[in-house]
C-alpha cells in the first residue's frame, strides 16, 4: 500500500472517532441551539431560556441537547431541581478536531505535491 492510501485509512480512522461530533453539528437546529448557548450573556441556560430564543418546542430543545450531550459538545450543571445547559470547555474535544484538522490539511498538501489525485487510464477506454 503507498503512503497516500495509508495516510487517508488514518484519516478515515481518525474521522470515526468524531462521527458523533460531525453528525450532532450537522443538523441546523442543533447548530442554533449551540449557538444560542455560545452567544448567551451568561455561561448555562435552562430549557425555557433555549426555548425562548430558539421558538423551538420543550421536548425538541430537550432532544437536541441530549444529541449535543452525547457528542461531548455541551455539558449540564445542576442547581436544585434546575439544569444549566453549556458549551463544553473541557480541551479533548476541541484540541482532537484541531488535530484532526491540522492532520487533513497536511494529508492534501502532501497529495498536492504528490500530484494527486492522477487518474489511470482505463485500459477498456483506450
């Protein structure tokens, strides 16, 4: 196998390992659900709040944040009987998607030098 075949298996692995990440953000509510929380005045809001500000119904606002949760996105802060929804701070997440980014980039610069992508002829087509 030569190495641009190996370097995009790594990269394929590496994406695996985010999937979660990719298809939480990839839906446009969830992405104005994070963004509500990003652009919040405090840090932590409750379902009402996100409610408010998203005009989406309790139970999806509910759905999305358990997604966004899931994903290792968001975190929850319990006070009492209320919770307190927030964008994760926690640095794994975040340095594992730069790394993951820095490792694409220096895949395709690496497959531009190359000459990549060079396509055989199809011997049938010649």
């Amino acid at each position: 196998m030569d190495s641009c075949a190996s370097n995009r298996q790594e990269l394929a692995r590496a994406f695996q390992g985010y999937r979660k990440v990719f298809l939480a953000l990839g839906d446009e509510t969830r992405q104005l659900i994070f963004l509500t929380l990003l652009e919040n005045e405090t840090v932590g809001m409750r379902v009402p709040e996100i409610t408010a500000k998203t005009h989406l119904s309790r139970p999806a606002v509910s759905h999305h944040l358990r997604i966004l949760k899931d994903a290792g996105l968001i975190q929850m802060h319990r006070v009492s009987t209320r919770n307190y929804y927030y964008v994760d701070a926690n640095q794994a997440c975040w340095h594992g998607l730069k790394k993951l980014i820095l490792q694409v980039d220096q895949i395709a610069q690496m497959a531009s030098k190359a000459g990549y992508p060079h396509w055989e002829e199809d011997p049938d087509e010649a």
